[in-house]
C-alpha cells in the first residue's frame, strides 16, 4: 500500500502542475497574449503551484481574477502571476480552496479537458481496482507537512513536560 501512496503522491503533483500548464496556455490563446514556452512557462508554473488554491479551483481562480480585470475598469487581458496571488488572497476564491476540501487535488467533473490530462488518467487507473474492492481513493499525502507536525507536537509535550 505505501508503494501505491507513493504513486499517487507523485501523479497528484503531476496532475496539479498539467492543469496548471493547461490554464496558463488556454488563458494566453484566449486573451491574445503571447506564446509562452520553456523556461517562462516552467517559472510561470512553478509560482503559480506555490498558490494556497486546491488544484479543483484553479480554474475559478483564472475565472475571479479576470472578473477582478472588469471589476476594476482594466482592460481583459490574461492573468499574471500578481492578479492569481492577489485575487488568491482578497477575493472569492481565498483559503477557503485550500486541499482539505474532499478530493480537491482532482479536477472538478465539468472540466473535462483537464480530466484528459496524462496523469489524471494514470490516477484513474490507479484508484479503479480500489474503487473496485470497496475502498476509498487515497488522498496525497505531504509526508514533509507530516513531519513538521509530527516535530512541532514532539517539540510542544517537550516544553510541558520540562516546563511542567
């Protein structure tokens, strides 16, 4: 079973930077921005990943940020990585899209493009026979979140026992 953690760990990460990608490229072709590639694009995901938003709200995420545009009188043009954080922290979506929400590392049913994508698949192949056998899908699990708990509550009962 640890292997199989391990597996969706990885192809939860994986799916989460493809959608990504795929919001990036679909919001450039459709406010006319240029073509991005290579090493912006890498950089431009790599930000973007670092967002408190669950990888099933990315999408809205794009959505408020260009109603932010109209909101404030700016010309639509496609999101930066300033108007995603911004809108991320001021307005609809907020923390309140953070991983805990239930299968939120997944795409949202009406994004069917974005449920196409390599690893989406992979993940489904992987969760099929545990479906099959009656068995909850595995959430991903970031083992150093773990760890940072596991020290901070170790550290706590340290400090009362000797305080105390």
């Amino acid at each position: 079973m640890d292997n199989v953690q391990e597996q969706v760990n990885t192809l939860a990460k994986a799916l989460r930077l493809q959608v990504i990608e795929a919001l990036v490229k679909i919001d450039r072709v459709k406010y006319g921005a240029p073509k991005i590639d290579g090493e912006e694009l890498f950089f431009t995901v790599k930000s973007i990943d670092a967002l408190p938003c669950c990888t099933a709200q990315l999408r809205r995420l794009f959505e408020d940020t260009h109603d932010y545009h109209n909101d404030i009188g700016m010309y639509p043009h496609a999101a930066t990585i300033g108007d995603l954080e911004y809108c991320c922290r001021h307005r609809t979506i907020g923390y309140s899209s953070s991983q805990h929400v239930p299968n939120s590392w997944l795409p949202k049913k009406q994004d069917a493009d974005l449920r196409t994508l390599p690893a989406f698949r992979q993940l489904a192949n992987i969760y099929r026979p545990l479906i099959a056998a009656g068995k909850r899908i595995l959430p991903p699990v970031d083992r150093k979140a773990v760890e940072n708990e596991a020290d901070t509550i170790i550290n706590e009962l340290a400090t009362n026992l000797i305080g105390g």
